[in-house]
C-alpha cells in the first residue's frame, strides 16, 4: 500500500513537471504586458499544457520551441511552446509544435493535408485552450502553428521535407468553433480565422462536400506511397483510403464520384452578358431604393468575380453619427446594423428564385458626422454575402451574425473577422 501511494506521487510529480516542461517561463518574455500575463496565468497555461500532451494523437505529437526538427532531434530539444503573443497588434494564445506524420505529395493535396493536421491537431490543442481563455478580454484570440511532412520523389530519389501550417483565430470565432456540433457552424468559424501553409493562404473545408469544388489533388505517379523513409509515413499514405485523405483518391468506376454544380463563368464576355439582361432590374432597384441606400452616383450597380464566383456589386455611402466613433470594427459593426441590414431584405426581394451569380457585395464608405477628414479617415468596408445566406437571412431563420460569419468582410480592402456585439461594445 506504502508502495502504491509512492508511485501515485512520482506519476503526479511528474505529470507536473510534464506540464510546467510545455510552457514557457515568464521571465524568457520581454515584453512587459506579456510576460505579466505569462506569469499571472501560468497554472492555466500548465493545465492546457497537461491537456494536450495526455491527448492521444494519430502520430506522434511534440510541443515544441521550433519547428521542422527530426523526431531525433525533437526528443532532446526544448518543448516549452505555450506562452502569450501577438498577432497583428492583438495579444493571443500561442502554440507551436511537430506532428510526425507525413503525406504523399502525389495523393494528398495542399488543402487535404492542412484539414487533416487542422482536425487531427489543431483542433485538440483549441479544445485545451478556448474554453480556459474564452472569457479573458484580454486575449483576443489562438494562434497555432504545427509542422508536418511530406513525401515527394525528385529524380527517383524519396524525399520527406517539413510543411508548417499556422491557424489564427479571433476569440469569438475560436469559442464558436469548439463548441459548435454542427459542421456548418464550424466551418462558418473557420473562415473567420486565417489559415496558412508554409505562410500562403489556404481555405481549409471541414467536410468532404465543399472540398469537391477545392483544389483537384494531383494524379498519383504510384510510387512515392510505396517507399517512404519513416514508419509514420508509410502508415499515413498506406491507410489514406480509410482515413479523411480518401476524398483525394481516384473514384472507383463502379462508384461515380459526385461532383458539385458546375460553377458560374467569371469571364469578362459572361459578367458583361450578365449585365445586360440584369439592366432593367438594376435600374429599378436604385430608383426604389435609393433614398434608403444612398448609391454612389458614378459607381452603378455591377457584377464582379470574386473568390471563383460573381457578385452583384451595389457601391454605397453610410453616415453615422459621432456617437459611432472609435475602432474600425466598431463603425464596420455599427454601419451593418444601421443600414446595410436594412437593405439586405429589399434587395433580395429583386433576385426571387436562382440566379445567375453567387452573391451580393454591399460595399459601402463610411463617414461619421462631426469628424473633419483630419481627424478620422473614412472607411471603406466591404460585406460580400452568399445568395443562400442570403435567402436564410431573408425569410428571419439566420441571424445578422450567422450572416456575416458565411460571408466575406473587407475593411480597407482586408479580410477581418466582426463580432457585432463585441466590435460594438468597445
């Protein structure tokens, strides 16, 4: 009995150690607010280092100082990961470790591997996390960067090279997503974040139906999957048929693979012909509408390409008052809710049934009374909305929130993630 309790405490002395081993020390953190932070937090920091690292993962797993090190190496190097950053400006949650699994380069594409480590990695190490911050108003949101590999052959010769994807999400987003249990709730979250590998932008898809409109995976050259050069990588190019890597595979011919409609033509002749045949219906729209929407006279109602799509463009002016003052995403929130919602409906109502384009892109410029331009620059926010969320928001069954998360929102012309209620309480 003696003898069980002394092991019960070494196996909790070390656990201890384990989770102090994964965070970073305060006094390694220079600046001043971070490390503070560092250091008032650090038993929830600890706690989310436990989480993880008693997480059973796929492959093997290490948090880690740096990425693209060798397992090897990876066993003897620092694992203390966990600490407070910036991004942008904001402070966050950061985490950076090494996943030893390895993809084929000629059955798993870009897109497929950074969903597989987002699902298989990433996503536990945000279940550790959000639900220990999510009421922190300090902390504005995870950022995440995990290193992978990939096979590939170059003159016959297998190779296995690191790939480092990295996931930033806002709070609200990050909360959304751990504790959705609907994929489209998730994958709304999602898209309010940004996700990058090897530090260009991918759009990462949680289900298997919109990857079929995603990037094509390369024909298999039958070989590379055959003779990797770590277990680990065998294993994840050899199981890819029963794992989330089949979507990347050939279609057997006794199984049709299903496909998705085919997409709108976003050529120049197409958009031109669109808008033609739509011109009567444009023109009504701003003579019924006008007096409420306050069209930009030189810019007339236009169709655009955006993001493989066509976009009914409607250019408008929002004034508000100087009440409305103050971040950027505050006066974005405030000009949705005092105008832009108020047109959404309206609009709608001369698009019934299917059309010939994706979405509307209500793009306006925002001046707030009693600023002189000296003192507060206008700002430009544009709000791209699918027609379906559209229609979902038209008929009161998505809220004005659900509506910007499936959409697109630019503020001077760069993709943001806007809580409403959070933008417009500060």
């Amino acid at each position: 009995m003696r003898k069980n309790s002394w092991l019960g405490g070494v196996v909790v002395g070390l656990l201890a150690v384990s989770s102090w081993a994964q965070v970073l020390s305060p006094a390694e953190i220079k600046d001043p607010e971070l490390r503070a932070l560092q250091l008032q937090y650090m038993d929830e920091l600890k706690a989310v280092g436990q989480e993880i690292v008693s997480h059973s993962f796929d492959y093997p797993f290490y948090l880690s100082r740096k990425l693209d090190l060798d397992e090897v190496q990876q066993r003897r190097a620092d694992q203390r990961s966990i600490r407070f950053d910036r991004y942008n400006g904001q402070i966050v949650l950061a985490v950076t470790g090494n996943y030893f699994a390895a993809y084929s380069a000629t059955q798993v594409n870009k897109t497929i591997r950074a969903r597989d480590t987002f699902l298989h990695v990433i996503t536990p190490i945000l279940q550790a996390s959000v639900p220990r911050f999510q009421n922190n108003k300090q902390i504005r949101g995870y950022a995440v960067e995990v290193s992978h590999h990939i096979l590939s052959k170059v003159m016959g010769v297998s190779l296995e090279s690191p790939e480092n994807e990295m996931v930033y999400l806002p709070q609200g987003a990050a909360v959304r997503l751990v504790g959705a249990k609907d994929d489209t709730v998730k994958q709304a979250a999602l898209l309010q974040g940004q996700v990058f590998l090897d530090a260009e932008p991918v759009t990462v898809f949680l289900s298997d139906k919109p990857l079929a409109s995603a990037e094509a995976a390369p024909p298999s050259d039958g070989g590379s999957a055959g003779d990797p050069p770590t277990q680990a990588s065998a294993e994840v190019a050899s199981s890819a048929a029963a794992t989330s890597l089949a979507p990347t595979l050939p279609a057997t011919p006794d199984k049709p693979k299903e496909t998705a409609p085919p997409p709108h033509d976003t050529s120049a002749q197409a958009i031109a012909a669109l808008q033609g045949s739509q011109q009567d219906v444009l023109t009504k729209l701003v003579k019924e509408l006008d007096s409420q929407a306050h069209f930009v006279s030189y810019a007339p109602p236009a169709f655009i390409a955006f993001r493989q799509g066509i976009y009914l463009q409607l250019s408008l002016t929002t004034t508000l008052p100087e009440t409305a003052g103050g971040s950027r995403y505050r006066i974005a929130a405030m000009a949705f809710d005092e105008h832009i919602a108020h047109l959404i409906r309206p609009v709608a109502g001369d698009f019934e049934g299917e059309q010939n384009f994706d979405g509307i892109n209500f793009s306006t410029t925002i001046h707030v009374t009693g600023k002189t331009p000296a003192v507060s620059a206008s700002q430009s926010v544009e709000f791209f909305f699918p027609l379906s969320s559209i229609r979902c928001y038209e008929k009161y069954d998505c809220t004005g929130q659900q509506l910007i998360d499936q959409g697109v929102v630019l503020i001077n012309g760069e993709r943001v993630g806007l809580e409403l209620q959070t933008a417009e309480s500060h």
